[in-house]
C-alpha cells in the first residue's frame, strides 16, 4: 500500500470507531482481517497513524473545526507528525486510492492550524467532563501534562533479577539500542520509531528464557516502592495478569510467601505461564470460586504487605491506550471510586497488626488516588497513612528526588513529571 492508501485506511479506522464505539484494536483487527492484500508493515503503520489521531482528537478537531475522520487525521498529519502544508496536500491526490484533495477550507486551517485559542482541555486532549479532576491534581500544569499524557509512548521492560541482570539483558539487546531507565534499576527504555512502535521484545531469545518482562517503568518503580521484602508474606490483591506479581517475587528474591488473585479470574489466565517462565517459586495463584468469594480468608489477617493495584479509569495509561480516554463515560468514575472502596476495605481484613497496604492506581486523578485514600482512612480507625518521604526512603534505594511529585498521602507520577505512565502510590499502615 502507498502511504496516500494507508492515510485512506486509517480514515475509515476512525469511522468505525467513532461511530460503534469499539475499541481501536478491535477495529484494526477486523479491517486487517477483511484486507488480506495489507501486509503487516501496512496494518502497523494504519494502526499507527490511528493511534496519533486518537491521541490529538481533541485539539485537530478544533483546529480543523471538525470531528470527522477525515478532519482528525489532517489534524494530526499536521498538528503531531508536523508535515507541511505542500506533503499532505500531495497525499491527498485522490488518486490510487488516496483521500480526495483538500477543500480551501482544509487547505486555509491547515495553513493556519493552530489549537492555542482553544479550551484548556481542548489544548490538552483531556474529555472535557474529566477536566475539573484532572485539573485538580495538576493545577496550573495541567494543560501540559495533558499534552504529554497525548505524546507516544517509549517501551520498558523490567529485568527479572531471578533470571538475569541489567547489564547482561542491556548487551543482549544492544542491537535494539535501550537505554537504562531513569528510576527503576531494572527498567530499560527503548525510545519509538519513526511510526510510534517499539522493537518486538517478544520475540527476542531473553523474552523466551525469562530473562525480562514488557513492564512500564513507573509500574516498576511504585512496586518496588511498596517495599516487599524477602522472608515476607505478600498478596496482590488485583494481580491481573501478573506484571506486578512477577516483579514482587524477583524483589523478594524468591524468599516468602506470595500470593495472586484477582475477582475477574479469566484475566489471572496468562499469569500461570508467566510464572513458568520468569523462575518464580513462591507464587501461589489464588482463583476465586465466585464473586462473593474470599479465596484468601486462611491467611486474613496474616500478610506483611497487601498489594492493592485498585481498578480505575486508567488515565495514566492514556499514551498507550488513546481511544480510551475517548470511551471512559460519565459515571464511570463514581463506579471506579466505589470498586476503590471495595478492594481497600478487602485488604484491610488481610494485612497484618503492623503490616501495610500499597494502593497503587494508572490514574492521574485525585479522585482516585488521594481522595480514596481519605475515605478510606475515615472509615478505618486503626489505619494511618505512611508519609510519602518515609516510603521513598524506606526501599533499597533512596528515590528522596522524587518527593516534590508527593500529594497529601501519596505519589504522583506522569509523562511529564517522571516521563514513565501516569501512576499512584500511597502506602497505609495497620496498627500494632
């Protein structure tokens, strides 16, 4: 396919998207699948040029004064990827497959595109309907964090220290050009290419062998900060498909007790091959029988440390998942604070006398993070929050520079502060 083809393509994406709400992947598939003739260089860069229009949704249609498709990738082509006014003209010849030319109404916005004049959360790329919550956490910042919650995103992996360590995996992978992470000592970073993806890590021998996982190095860094020792007892609480587990039985050095569960058990499904793989011999994954179900009521009361990764909106993952900042609707925030509540109160009945929480969200609002924290400790008496300083000093390094990202009771991280997804922590601790 031409690159005017794969512009045409991505249009039509876009229409579908928008117009049964899918989710991005799932219409990528389909049209991949209906399209035999698109090879896999073309699928990735139509998925490429859907994501980037995904991203700046927003500000294109502002500056375009559009929400078509159409309008959103002339948009993007101009406002993210920076191509000139005479390039996408020449892409839209209407020939060969390509869009039809530009209208003088396209061809005069895009001369002068622009989104300066528009809303703070138009300039952002933030649903307006979140906008007060997020400008709550960010203040005068928030439009810029906003646009870098809209930037693409890097590829980290996590090396398994039970397997391997950074430098081994780093010359392993020198032909892929990482980079050490900034924080985390096990992250390395690999910047995106000219269409927005990363290398294919997955198919790298070291993915085989365990020697690394695909982990955001701020899912990193705020579990290692939960402060899992060996020796302990530890649960994960929302283990999912287990990125976190993993990462606390190598910080455990595979001492201790832990064990994963989660309420949606379908999604623990990938964790047992993982475990296979990465050399992790405490784990004990724990699947429960029913909704109502406590498949960890023989240890209440008994854990070290009760990992808490709460479900949430999401919006710290918004550079890797941009249609769903899209998607997430009115109301789904009070759902989420409630199943917030939920999971805190559960793991509250786990810990120990003495022993902590780390409540950990990929959410950059306050609503979910700090203001969940309050409610939590209102109703719990014999609960008291553990100072962020405390937590940033209390792991096997000291990360004390990144107390100016502190909240009230937590940490905040974001592209733009720590240039990792947008994470949460705050650590409770149970009364002797």
């Amino acid at each position: 396919m031409t690159p005017a083809a794969r512009i045409s393509a991505a249009i039509e994406v876009l229409q579908d998207i928008i117009e049964r709400r899918r989710p991005a992947a799932d219409s990528l598939k389909d049209w991949g699948l209906s399209r035999r003739f698109a090879g896999s260089k073309d699928r990735a860069a139509i998925a490429s040029l859907v994501y980037d229009a995904l991203r700046r949704k927003a500000s294109s249609a502002h500056a375009m004064a559009s929400e078509t498709p159409r309008a959103l990738v002339l948009g993007m082509l101009a406002g993210l990827r920076g191509l000139p006014l005479s390039e996408i003209a020449a892409l839209c010849s209407g020939e060969n497959h390509a869009p039809h030319p530009l209208s003088e109404d396209e061809t005069a916005l895009l001369t002068a595109f622009t989104a300066e004049d528009a809303s703070d959360h138009v300039r952002a790329d933030v649903p307006e309907w979140l906008w007060p919550s997020f400008q709550a956490g960010f203040g005068e910042a928030a439009v810029a964090e906003g646009e870098a919650l809209a930037a693409r995103a890097p590829v980290d992996l996590r090396v398994n220290r039970l397997k391997a360590d950074r430098d081994a995996v780093l010359k392993d992978l020198a032909h892929l050009q990482p980079e050490p992470g900034a924080w985390s000592p096990d992250a390395l970073r690999f910047q995106p290419g000219h269409d927005g993806r990363g290398p294919s890590l997955q198919t790298e021998p070291g993915f085989f062998a365990g020697a690394f996982e695909i982990q955001d190095e701020g899912s990193q860094l705020v579990t290692l900060l939960a402060g899992a020792k060996p020796g302990e007892t530890v649960i994960d609480l929302c283990a999912g498909a287990g990125g976190k587990t993993l990462a606390l039985a190598a910080l455990m050095a595979n001492r201790g007790s832990l064990y994963a569960t989660d309420l949606d058990s379908r999604r623990l499904a990938p964790l047992h091959d993982r475990v296979a793989r990465s050399g992790a011999s405490i784990v004990e994954v724990r699947i429960p029988r029913s909704r109502g179900h406590e498949p960890l009521s023989d240890i209440a009361g008994q854990a070290d440390l009760v990992l808490v990764d709460a479900p949430c909106t999401g919006s710290g993952t918004w550079r890797r998942n941009p249609d769903a900042k899209w998607r997430v609707r009115p109301g789904a925030l009070a759902e989420r604070v409630k199943d917030q509540a939920e999971v805190l109160a559960r793991a509250g009945k786990l810990v120990r006398p003495g022993g902590r929480i780390a409540y950990i969200t990929c959410s950059m609002l306050p609503d979910e993070n700090d203001e969940a924290i309050r409610a939590f400790l209102g109703r719990h008496p014999g609960f008291a929050s553990v100072a962020p300083i405390d937590v940033l000093k209390g792991g096997e390094s000291d990360f004390s520079l990144l107390a100016r990202f502190a909240t009230e009771y937590g940490l905040q991280l974001s592209p733009r502060r720590t240039g990792t997804d947008g994470f949460y922590l705050a650590c409770i601790r149970r009364a002797d």
